[in-house]
C-alpha cells in the first residue's frame, strides 16, 4: 500500500511534465521488434516450404527463447501434460551387412553385441503384453537388417506379430530396414501402425557415417511408407561429429516432405566401444533442449520423441527436454542394444512432473485428419488449447 502511494504522484507527475511534442514522437515510435526468430516463426501453422535458413535461423536462436517459443507451439497442439510411452524391442539382433558408423549390431566392427535369431512368438508377445502393462502405448519391433530381401519367412513371421499387438489395443511400429512398395503394403494390412526409418543426419554429412545405403535409399523406403498409408517415423541422431548446419539440414529434410513425419525420435549418440563412433564426446543438454525445440516449432504437430541417450540426462534435463516440446519417450530397460532408463525411475520422473501416459492413437497413416497447409483447429478446454478430432 505505502508503495502504491508512493509512486502514483511519480507517474502523473511525468505524465503532466510531458510536453505535447515528445508526445507525438512517443506515437511515431514504431512497434518493438520480435526478440527473436523462434518466436516469429511461433504461430504453430503446418508448414512444408521451410528455407533452410529459416530453420538455421530458429536453431540459432537465444536459447532460452527458443525454449519458451517452443513449449508455446507444443501447447497448441497437444496436451503438454501427455507423453507417450513407447517400447522398443530388438526382434533380431545384430549381424547387420550396413556399416553406420555409430550402431555396435554392424557386422563390420567388433563390439559386445552378439548376432540372434529371429525372436519366437511367445517371447515377442510377452514383451508386448508387459510393456502395455507399464503403460506403453505403442510397441515398436526392430530387426537389425539392410532390408527384407531373401526373409520371406521372417517376414510374414513378423506380419502376424503385428496382427497380434495390434489385437492388443497397441500402436505398433516397426524398424526392418528397406522396404519395398509392397512389402510396406502387406504391413499396412496387418495393422502396423508406423514405420521408423532415421535419415540419421544431413544429406552432407550423411556419407561420412554410413557408405552401404544412399540418403535416397533412405527417403525412398519413407515415401513407400507414406504412400502404403502407414505413418513415418523418421528422425536422426546428433553427437556423430556433425556441425550445427547438418543437424538443421536434417530438421529441414524432414519439416520439407510433403507430410511431415508423425514422429521424430531426436537421438543423442551413446558412444559404443569397438564403433568408428566409440570415442565421441557425449552430447550436452543445451544442444538437444535446441534441436528438440526447433523440431517442435518447424513440424508442430509431430511427435517428437526424446530417444537414445535419455539415460545420461537427469530428471531436470529430461523436464527441460519436454518443456521444448518432446512428448514422446522409449520405455524399457534397453534401446535395442544400449541402456535405457530404469522403469521405476520413469513412473516417479511421472509423478514428479505431472506428465501423464498419452493413450493410442490409431487415426494415423492413411486415416490423419490434418492436411498439409491446413492450420489445425483448435479449441480451448479449461484454459488449455487441444486439437479438436
Ligand atoms: S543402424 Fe540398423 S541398418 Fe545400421 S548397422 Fe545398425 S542395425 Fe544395421
């Protein structure tokens, strides 16, 4: 009380002092400038003619607000309380003809990982069952393979694995490698809901990791997937000795496919002995808060999904992580062949930041309601903002 008495004689004495001139100067001033580009590019608008500068232009951007442009997008689109849980397990492990520089199941590098067999049917399931248990809401089957050339059997294996999660009420995911047109369409069938299939890194740097498929290998197995109806998974991993640059490049690639792909795992390297990669340096925090935030605010109704490399960042990491707009995590004890987070240190990383399990979503692929170009709607619900649908 005492301050405002004593500062509103203040106010209306500058206001009475003012002559009318500098008054006419205040009214010329023009408006302030936006604080940065991340937060002119903020509008949530799905758009699909980013200029890479552009999104150099957000990437750069003062972090802090970045951050704080980012957490608004994601508000627009989502519920900033849901992340999805999704498990992932390796089907078949190790023994891969490619040679990525950074994966410890290649063939060509010696490393712990020990080549296996396709997994049995009551095993896959199993898994399957407990990880809906643990609240995991889409379950993602992967297979350490160049493509699925010469595996008929394997493959109509996994096409019944598929049938039968899906049976389960799960979103269910694959990573298989190449797949051709039909092959992508057999999937579709069986109910798979999304196909993962990383570009990795910028078309630059890409042959720098992996010499044994082309980037436009990569982006054609991505467009079979598309058009079969099935929705893409594609992101990439950063800590591979890449510059700032590739990793916009490869946020421009993917915020400029005529759909942006329904989700993208932002990976941060884990370093395995006996990889061309074994000796990186860890990835900091602030440059995944960065590419998390950008990617949010170049492909706003993605999921985002904060992947390898969680387990090296602490609880307030992963909060600063789902405050630039990642709603999606790996559940699990392993990521295929690397360590994961430990599930009860999730449920209580849950409960301390509020977050809820995100329930599945089966209108993807072929069934999305949003068109490119076509700002979403919106509607507000108890002072939040959710898309209608
Ligand atoms: S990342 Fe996939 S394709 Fe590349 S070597 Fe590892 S298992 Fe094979």
């Amino acid at each position: 009380m005492h301050l405002i008495r004593a500062f509103r004689p203040l106010r209306l004495r500058a206001f009475h002092t003012t002559p009318l001139s500098h008054l006419a100067t205040l009214q010329q001033t023009p408006p302030p400038q936006p604080l940065s580009v991340a937060e002119r590019h903020a509008t949530g608008i799905l758009r699909t003619d980013w200029t890479k500068q552009e999104v150099q232009d957000i990437y750069d951007s003062p972090l802090m607000e970045l951050l704080f442009n980012a957490a608004k997008v994601h508000r627009l689109h989502f519920n900033p309380r849901e992340v999805q849980q999704c498990t992932l397990l390796s089907i078949k492990t190790g023994g891969c003809t490619e040679d990525c520089a950074y994966c410890p199941q290649s063939s060509k590098y010696s490393t712990n990982v020990k080549a296996s067999k396709l997994l049995q049917e009551d095993t896959v399931l199993a898994a399957a069952k407990k990880a809906k248990e643990a609240g995991s809401s889409r379950f993602c089957m992967g297979a350490a393979w160049r493509d699925l050339h010469g595996r008929k059997t394997n493959f109509n294996t996994i096409l019944n694995y598929v049938k039968e999660i899906r049976s389960m009420g799960m979103e269910v995911c694959c990573t298989l490698g190449m797949l051709t047109p039909t092959q992508a369409q057999q999937l579709k069938e069986a109910g798979l809901t999304a196909y993962n299939h990383n570009l990795d890194t910028s078309r630059e740097y890409y042959p720098k990791i992996i010499t044994t498929r082309s980037y436009d290998e990569r982006l054609e197995t991505i467009a079979n997937v598309r058009d079969a109806g099935i929705s893409v998974c594609s992101g990439g991993i950063i800590g591979l000795g890449e510059k700032a640059e590739d990793r916009v490049g490869m946020l421009w690639t993917l915020a400029t496919m005529v759909e942006h792909p329904e989700s993208v795992p932002v990976n941060a390297l884990l370093a395995v002995e006996g990889t061309p990669l074994g000796k990186q340096e860890p990835v900091q925090i602030w440059e995944m808060v960065r590419m998390i935030a950008t990617a949010r605010i170049v492909m706003p109704t993605s999921m985002i999904r904060l992947s390898a490399g969680r387990v090296r960042f602490s609880q307030p990491e992963q909060a600063l992580c789902f405050m630039a707009g990642a709603n999606s995590i790996f559940t699990g004890d392993k990521l295929l062949t690397t360590p994961n987070n430990a599930y009860t240190d999730d449920q209580k990383m849950f409960d301390v930041l509020g977050l809820v399990p995100k329930q599945a979503n089966h209108r993807q692929g072929s069934d999305k309601f949003l068109d490119v170009g076509e700002a979403p709607k919106v509607e507000a619900k108890k002072g939040e903002l959710f898309i209608e649908g």
